[in-house]
C-alpha cells in the first residue's frame, strides 16, 4: 500500500439538481451544512490520526455537488484542519469546481484565503433555454459575472462543456467554442453527454420528449473543435482535456492526471472514493448516516473492492488510450497474445482509428471520438 498524495473532498449540496446528474449531489438540504462540514472534519482527523503520511500532498480537489456553495467561514476551518493534520507541498495543486451563479467577491477571497489556486467552473453551455430544459438554474450573464469575479485572482481557470445537449445545433456549438477561446481560461473539459439511468434526462430521452443529436453530428462537431482548439493553442492531452500551451507552465489537471496513472487518493465525505493502488472503495452515501457515524468515530467505508492483476492491466490500457501519449506495446503483450495484437492493430490504423507510435499505440482524433 501506498500513502497518497492527492486528497479529494466531496461537498454534496447544490442549490438545484440538473436533470442530468447521477452523482452523490443534494438539493433542499442546506439546513445540514454545518453538521456535515463537523462530520467531514472529523473524518479528516480521524484518519490523519489513523495514518503515517510521510509525503507531501501534492493535490487537493474540492467536487461536488457544488463546493462553491462551502459557507466561506466553514470552508476556512476545513482547511485549516487539512493544514494542522498533513503536509502541504507549497507548490500543491488545491482545485475547487465552482457552479455559475453561486459565486460572490466575499467567497473568492475566502477562497484564495484558503489557498485554492485552481477554479473548475461548470459552464455546459452558453444557451439559457438549453439550461433551463436540464433544470440548470445559471445563464449566460452568470457565468460571464463568475469569470470577472475570478479571473483577476486566479491564474488557472478550467471550465466545463457538454457536448450533445438537445437543443444545441451545430452553429449554436461552434459559437460557443469561438467565445471561449477569448475567455481568460487556461484549461477546458469538454464532455460527450452521457444519459444515466435513473435520471430525469433519461427518463425524456426513453419516452422522446427529448430528442438528442445523432452520434455522427456529435462526432463531427468533437472533430471540429480539436482543430479549433489546436489552432487556439490548447493542447489535448487527454480524450476530454485540454490545457493551454504555455512554456513557463503546465496546464494540465495534475489532480486529474492522478487518477489515470492510478495513483492512490484519499477521499473524504458523502460517498467519496479511495484508492491505495490495489483496494478502491468509497464511503456512505446517505447523509444522515454519514454525519452520525462520522459523530461516533464509527467506519465510513461501506464498499471495498480489491483489483485483480487482469482489472489493472484493463484500467492501465483503457486509460493510457484516453491519453496523448497512447498505450505502450510492452503493456498491450501482456496479456494479448502478439499475432492476435498485430492483426488487430493493422485494422485500427487501416480504419484511420489509430496510429503507430516509436513503441506505442496512439488512438487519432478518430480514434478518441469513437
């Protein structure tokens, strides 16, 4: 087992529920913010007290929910305990996503206060009719508000898109894509819309209420706004990510980056996951438990799944393919027997779905949008 150097902190409140969500997220229950802030500070203690970390922590990433909703005098005292219980590298990348119409002048300074340096701001779209039909209560006037608010204190800004809404034509995206580019960002993620079960979303999509765009348009338009992107000087480094080119510094989520080189993290509250490089497994997901286990020094972990030698092999090669630098072939023989692996590498780059590296395999932009 491995101490981690990345922590994750989960902040499960949000003002409203998007019809898209399938995450540990709650709407209507702010009354119970000071209670699970106590718990979530009593998790951190208890493991901090439970646990030798020698190492500096490198990343912290605040996700929700929407942490931006954190009351700053209770995100403060958070921090606090993080700063007294571990070893903060000075050069730690501290990351908190941030929802449009949540933000104030008073919160951001309480949060460069607190020593985020990084800013990942939910933006989805730039279309206030499109918003609203996901129950996404932000528009275009908040996100442009949230960017003047934060821009002169925060050199890294990353923001999210989604691509494949209902309602998004090929225009509407692509003069999205055209305003971004000239906001003061540094770094974006740009999802392909993914229907959960159990959502209000998906429920419209079975029934067709709603209607949402064909996978080839989508393709098409992904394919579009790499070549945007390249020529605007962001890289992409990732199938999703995209990090502006600077020589002095690197964009790039190190947080993020944790997770697909399956590094260890520790993640603390409402059904947050942990990995130690060989066991992954995540906490209560029920608020009420959470808080009064966490107030009895009881076990938070409800869910523990030890990875086999196969599992890390698949996880290795299906996050490496994700990635620019491609999958080694010293990783793909490992378990693919090489007459088998030849042929099947033929195909992908007759397909124009890959292409060969020095000692990898490098999925084109094809490749990554399919």
């Amino acid at each position: 087992m491995i101490a981690p150097q990345s922590l994750y902190i989960h902040w499960p409140f949000c003002p409203y529920r998007c019809h898209f969500c399938p995450f540990v997220a709650l709407a209507g229950h702010d009354s119970y913010m000071e209670q699970y802030h106590n718990a979530l500070v009593a998790e951190i203690r208890a493991y901090a007290r439970q646990t030798t970390i020698e190492l500096p922590i490198k990343t912290i990433f605040l996700g929700g929910g929407t942490p931006s909703t954190y009351p700053p005098h209770l995100l403060l005292d958070m921090f606090g305990t993080l700063k007294e219980e571990f070893d903060l590298d000075p050069s730690a990348e501290i990351t908190l996503e941030v929802n449009p119409g949540t933000v104030t002048p008073e919160k951001v300074v309480a949060w460069k206060q607190a020593g985020i340096n990084r800013l990942s701001i939910g933006v989805q779209s730039l279309q206030d009719t499109v918003l609203a039909g996901l129950n996404r209560h932000q528009s275009v006037r908040d996100v442009m508000t949230t960017l003047e608010y934060t821009s002169p204190f925060f050199d890294a800004l990353s923001i999210d898109l989604i691509l494949g809404l209902p309602g998004v034509s090929s225009d509407d995206w692509k003069n999205t894509m055209r305003r971004v580019i000239e906001w003061p960002i540094t770094h974006l993620s740009i999802y392909f819309l993914t229907i959960h079960e159990q959502t209000p979303l998906y429920y419209r999509v079975q029934t067709r209420t709603t209607i949402v765009p064909p996978d080839d348009e989508v393709m098409d338009l992904y394919l579009w706004t790499l070549d945007l992107l390249d020529e605007a000087g962001f890289e992409r480094y990732e199938v999703s990510n995209f990090a502006r080119k600077s020589p002095h510094k690197s964009y790039r989520s190190q947080h993020n980056m944790v997770y697909w080189d399956r590094k260890p993290y520790k993640g603390f509250g409402l059904g947050a996951w942990s990995f130690d490089g060989l066991v992954r497994s995540h906490n209560e997901k029920n608020l009420i438990e959470y808080c009064e286990r966490a107030s009895r020094d009881e076990p938070l972990t409800v869910f523990t799944e030890t990875v086999t030698p196969y599992q890390v092999w698949f996880e290795q090669v299906m996050l490496s393919m994700r990635r620019a630098e491609g999958v080694s072939y010293a990783l793909l023989k490992k378990e693919i027997a090489e007459d088998f692996l030849k042929a099947t590498v033929a195909d992908l780059i007759a397909a124009g779905y890959a292409q060969q590296g020095t000692e990898s395999l490098i999925l084109t932009q094809k490749g990554l949008a399919v």
